[in-house]
C-alpha cells in the first residue's frame, strides 16, 4: 500500500541562410500533439468556473452538429434533454452537450449555451425556426467550498459556450471539475478533490476516439495497469490511501447520501456513426469507469456517459473497435482528472499529498 527541436557566392549564402533557419527552429520550443477532446475535428470546448465557491460548467460544442447517444447507469441522475437520444427518436444530431455543477440547478447552464447558438442561427431548422439541441448532465457539489446558493447558471453556460475554442482543454480544478470530490466511502472528512480530465487516442488510419469527465465519485480512482489506488478514501490519519476495495470488504464503509456525488462525461469520435451505434459507444465506454473507479455506479452517483460523433472521417465504422478505444481513452481521462486537480480547504489532491510509502 501507498502513503499516500547568381553563382556560387548566391549558392552559399542559401547554406547559410538554411542552416540559419535550422537553428532558429530548433530554438522554437515543441508544439505539444493536442491528446484532449478537441483533437477530434468539430469539438470546441469551454470552461466557465465560479471564484464564489469552488463550481462550474463545461460546454462541448459541436456547431456543425454530432450525432449522439447516452449510457446513464447511476441511480442518481441530473440530465435534461436526452430522451430525444434515443435512437428511436427523430432528432439525430445535438449541437452542444453541457457538463455543469451545481445538482439540478447547473442543468439551467444550457440554457444559456442555447441562447449563444441561437443567436448564431446554430440548430435544429422547424421551417424558418431555430432551435439548438443541446443535452446536458450534473454533478452535486453544493456542499463543497461555500454557499449552495452559488452555482452555475444561464450566464455561465453562456459565457463558456462564448469561451469554447478548438486548443487542448484546461484540466484539473476547472469547469465542471471545479467542485468534484472523491473517495466518500468513508465520509467527506476523509475524501479527496476530484477534478476534470481529457485523453485522445490517435490511430495510424486517422480514426480518433477521445474522451472528457468530470470525476466526482464516490469511489477511488483506480490504474487499471497496477490496480493499485491512485486517489482517494484516506486512512483516519488523513495520509494514506485507505483504498475502498479494502474497507468494503471489512464492512468499514459508510452509506452514502444519494445525490451527493456522480462521474460525468463525453467520449467523441471522428468517425461516422448512426445513433444506435453512438448509444452502443456510450455504453462500452462505462467500461472505463468500471476499470477506473471502484465502486461505480451505485445508488449515490448519477453516473453519465455521452457519446458524439463528427463523421469527419467518412465510411462505415467498426463500431467495436471505436467502443473499445473510447473505454481505454475514459480511464485515462478519468487518470487526468486526479493527477491535474488541486487542493481546496478539507479536500487535499494526490499532487500535493505527500505519500508515505
């Protein structure tokens, strides 16, 4: 266990000036490959994070449209607009998808991410009429850093949806992560921060799957490739990881409050998919959670995966391969999540907690 880079004359001077250049870009420091969300061409993300008390919301916008489905497997859902996801329903494609804060208040963030699409005549067309599709998913964080009277609202979405751009997503203490927690199992005097986290997986024949969550579990974060605890339930003395694995089967851990917690996330692909197929991906991207937090969906999590594709890369797609990659692309975002975030007051996060080994 863990403690916690005319002639002659004219042809030298080209050998100069190209071994000028050389140099001067091998100053040039390395652009980093983007490995978030938004390496996926049509993805534009923004945060939007309260200073008042640790919360916020996280647009994904997707302009041009995306298809898309949903997998909810916790029992303590917060989510507004996704009946119409389902494949047997008309609206194939959503424009924004909203992470937030907040409980089921933050779910009013969307609204304001409807007014920012409407008044760039982005939506579903119903004759001359414009209506923005966008879905949207919560986690509860009002119990976190301050007054629950502080939480996401319609300015919010809107001035993250005015923020979004296409550049690699800011992780950590941020958007929808602002707020999240971790390891509850046994109680929050011994929990830890959770926070938001991105990952991509690039393939060699141009298919890319990614993914962005918002970890706020009532379970540890786990690696699924050392199975050892990454963040989460403290010991009693606060410098240890206690691991909920262990506790549970002690019987050590505490009932928690429903509603009080839920993961939330986004995987996003290129490829193009139908809305039968992107539900399939939602649902085979659970997978990460599973693999990457224990426990998982319990009756305490509202626990949400939303799946979009682009159809930047036309053909048909193996919709396997793409359900697989978006699970190992989820728990590696999940892993982002942790290691990016930063303490609050009561929530100490695994990069500032010095661990005993």
């Amino acid at each position: 266990m863990r403690r916690l880079t005319i002639g002659l004359f004219v042809g030298s001077l080209c050998v100069v000036d190209a071994r000028a250049r050389d140099v001067v870009q091998a100053s040039r420091p390395a652009v980093a490959a983007n490995t978030t969300i938004t390496a996926v061409p049509g993805i534009k993300v923004g945060h939007h994070t309260l200073t008042e008390r640790p919360t916020g919301c996280t647009v994904v916008l997707t302009e041009a449209g995306a298809t898309a489905g949903i997998d909810v497997r916790g029992a303590a859902p917060g989510t507004r607009e996704t009946d119409l996801l389902n494949p047997v329903n008309s609206v194939q494609q959503v424009h924004a998808i909203v992470l937030a804060g907040g409980s089921a208040f933050g779910l009013d963030a969307a609204t304001g991410v409807m007014r920012y699409l409407d008044e760039r005549n982005i939506g579903f067309k119903v004759g001359t009429i414009n209506v923005p599709i966008v879905s949207a998913a919560i986690l509860f964080d009002l119990s976190v850093g301050g007054s629950s009277k502080v939480r996401p609202t319609a300015d919010c979405g809107y001035g993250a949806a005015q923020g979004a751009t296409g550049a690699p997503v800011a992780e950590g203490n941020v958007g929808a992560g602002a707020g999240a927690t971790i390891g509850k199992s046994a109680g929050a005097s011994r929990a830890m921060k959770g926070g938001l986290g991105s990952a991509a997986i690039m393939m060699g024949d141009g298919l890319i799957v990614a993914a962005m969550v918002a970890v706020n579990a009532v379970g540890d974060v786990i690696d699924p490739a050392t199975g050892k605890v990454v963040a989460g339930v403290r010991t009693s003395d606060g410098m240890d990881l206690a691991d909920a694995r262990v506790l549970l089967r002690a019987g050590e851990v505490q009932r928690s409050r429903i509603g009080e917690n839920t993961t939330i996330g986004v995987v996003a692909t290129n490829a193009t998919l139908t809305k039968t197929q992107a539900t399939k991906v939602a649902q085979m991207a659970h997978d990460g959670y599973a693999r990457a937090i224990a426990p998982v969906h319990t009756p305490a999590d509202g626990d949400t995966i939303f799946a979009l594709a682009t159809a930047a890369r036309t053909g048909d797609a193996d919709v396997g391969r793409v359900g697989a990659l978006a699970a190992e692309a989820m728990s590696d975002a999940i892993l982002r999540a942790v290691r990016q975030a930063a303490s609050i007051p009561g929530y100490p996060a695994i990069r500032d907690l010095k661990i005993k080994r």
